[in-house]
C-alpha cells in the first residue's frame, strides 16, 4: 500500500470509526436534523430546481425518474455542495443548480446499481427496475446524466465542467471494476478500496471540492475540501456495506446482502 494510499485509509478510517458510533447510538453524534434545519431554505429551493428539471416529453421518464427522486434519501451530496459553499463564503446561486446536478448524477447511479445487483428493495419501496423493467432503468439513468450535464453548462464553468466529467467516468470505471470483483473470494482490501474510492466516495469528494471552486477560493483550501469529501465518502461507504450484511431490510430500507459481491 502506498503513503498516499495509506493516508487516505487511516483518514478514512477514522471517520468510519465516528460513523460506527452514531450507528451505536453513542454520545459523539451529529445532529443531521440541525445541519438540515440549517440548510432549510437551499435545501427547498433544490428540490423545487430537482422537480423542475425532470420534466420530460417522454410520459414514462417523468414517471420513472419521479418515482426514484421522490422514494426518499439523505440528500448527503448536495448538502455537502451547501455546507461546502457556504464555508468558503459563497455568495451567489449556482450552489443550488450544482447541488441538484449532483444529487441528478447519484440518482442515476442508483438505477444503474439496482439493475447490475439485480436489487428489488431500495428506501423500503420496491426498486424501478422491479417496477417498469431493467431496460426503462438504464435508459433514465441515462437521461438523469445527460440532464446533470445540461445543468452543468449553466455554470459556466469549465473548471467544474472538468472535475464532474472526471467524476463520472471515475464512477463508471468503479462499477465495473465492482463487476469484475463479483463472487471473487480473493479480493484484497486494497482493490475493494479503490472501488469504494471511485464508485461511491468520488462524487462526495467532487461536491465538497465544488463549494471551494464556486467561491474561488485558494488550491490548498480546494484541495482540503476535496480530500475530505473522498474520506467521508470512504467511511459512508464502508457503513453501508457493513449494514448490507448486519442489518435488517426494516433498517436499512434494502434486501440483505443485495450489495455484497
């Protein structure tokens, strides 16, 4: 394992191990109610953006893609992109069209997900592709991408534009990489890492990063947030994962071991 490397999974395990309290109910928690009653206003203002920006002439795109952002979720990502603007004292709007961008490009990955797992329970509803079929799922998942990067260019950012293109393809070379490590006893930690690192914590790394570039702010004070982004995706990552095997459908809202290769 390489210094970097290294770092990144002691950082990551860390965080991991302050997850794994809140999951215990311990006494060191957060208070993500706080964070959202914090970020209330923002937070409406993306769903409203989100709503807006499904419509579709294609009646089963509007039912799809409706069904899946409207199942439920945290909403972990675009609050990132929130937490991490108003950080960096941004001041404009365009946190909110990037916010719903990146919540647009997770949700994809979720209909792409479902249909490799072959998953018929996600957020205690049954998934989209036990609904209307893995073809219709693919092919939203596709239109949410390609929406996401319809609202990127209203950023006029190519910076931005940049690291979201990076992102992506990160997370595509992650979920097969997950494919190829599938039913393979041998899989070592070091590749079971890299494909949290690309498929899951990218993106968490990318909408932290994002905050420091609306505000323009300095590469050291980018590069922090981003690396922190990567670490709290890693260990959100590893709780899951964790859960997919000890936890109950009631808990966690999906099939035990659905995600366990």
């Amino acid at each position: 394992m390489s210094v970097s490397r290294a770092q990144h999974f002691e950082a990551s395990s860390n965080l991991c191990a302050k997850m794994l309290k809140l999951v215990n109910n311990q006494k060191d928690t957060v208070d993500l109610g706080a964070i959202r009653n914090l970020l209330a206003e923002d937070m409406d203002a993306i769903d409203a953006l989100i709503q807006e920006c499904l419509h579709s002439d294609v009646a089963l795109i509007n039912q799809l893609s409706h069904y899946i952002i409207n199942s439920g979720g945290k909403r972990l990502r675009p609050m990132l992109v929130l937490l991490s603007a108003r950080a960096c004292q941004y001041r404009g709007n365009q946190h909110i069209n990037l916010a719903a961008v990146i919540e647009f490009i997770h949700t994809a990955t979720l209909l792409h997900d479902d249909v490799v797992d072959a998953s018929q329970l996600r957020r205690g509803n049954m998934t989209a592709n036990a609904v209307w079929g893995n073809e219709a799922s693919v092919l939203v998942g596709d239109f949410l991408y390609s929406r996401a990067f319809e609202m990127m260019v209203n950023a006029n950012n190519m910076r931005i534009m940049e690291i979201m293109s990076h992102t992506t393809n990160t997370i595509a070379e992650g979920e097969v990489l997950q494919l190829l490590n599938c039913h393979d006893a041998e899989t070592t930690e070091i590749r079971y890492m890299d494909v949290v690192s690309r498929k899951t914590a990218r993106l968490f790394e990318a909408a932290a990063q994002i905050g420091a570039l609306l505000a323009q702010q300095p590469e050291h004070i980018e590069t922090a947030l981003a690396n922190y982004g990567l670490h709290l995706g890693i260990a959100f990552q590893l709780i899951d994962d964790v859960l997919d095997y000890s936890a109950s459908p009631q808990d966690t809202g999906k099939n035990v071991g659905d995600d366990l290769a």
